[in-house]
C-alpha cells in the first residue's frame, strides 16, 4: 500500500533554490511531474512535440511568447502550452517570476533544442 503524502508548503520549497531556469521536482502523479522553477529573463525558444505543458505564476508576471502573439500571464493564473507549439517563456523587465509547471516526466527540458540553461534532470526537494 502507498503511503499518503503530507501537503506540500510550496512558498517554503521556494525558498530552498537561487537557480534560474533549473527546475526542482516537488511531487509526482502518475506520470506526471509538479516542479517549481524561479525564472529571469529570456528562456529559448524550443517545443514539445508529444507532450502538453502547464505554467501556473505562484509570484510575478510572465510573458509566454508564441510565434504569433504574446500572452501575458499574472499572478494565481496559469496557461497550457500545447503539444508541438513553439513557445519561450520570458520575464518583465528582468523581474524574477516562480512559476509551477505540471508536466509528462519524459519532458525535456527544452525539446529538441540544447542550449546552455538546458537541464537534463531535476534535483528532489
């Protein structure tokens, strides 16, 4: 028999990183995974061509850009990255934004694309 987990303070696991664009695993459901992420700046532009991705903004403002538009997701909001859709996240003006992604575990990082805030695994906290 599984054991049940205890709840999750999520305001306190973000305090245990610094990094940018390196995200932690805080649980798993399935086969999913839940990863908090503290972000700055300008991501890469990279997609996902088998699997859906969620941002859920836990604190500042967060810029999905997409090819054609830009959508601008605040604060308690979150946005589902489809499937093979081109995406970067972005930060305004430098601020840094903690977001909750909900995503497959098979998800790479950045797809298909390797760059240097490319991370092939994410530490437990």
């Amino acid at each position: 028999m599984k054991k049940h987990r205890k709840p999750i303070n999520i305001i306190q696991k973000f305090s245990k990183f610094s990094t940018h664009w390196h995200p932690h695993q805080i649980a798993v459901v399935d086969d999913m995974q839940v990863l908090l992420a503290k972000i700055q700046g300008e991501f890469v532009w990279h997609q996902h061509e088998e699997e859906d991705e969620l941002f859920y903004v836990q604190k500042g403002t967060l810029e999905m850009q997409f090819r054609d538009r830009v959508e601008i997701v605040k604060e308690g909001e979150l946005i589902v990255v489809p499937k093979g859709t081109e995406h970067c996240p972005k930060t305004q003006d430098g601020a840094e934004v903690h977001v909750l992604l909900f995503e497959k575990i098979a998800t790479k990082h950045t797809g298909n694309v390797v760059s240097e805030k490319t991370q092939n695994s994410y530490p437990k906290i």
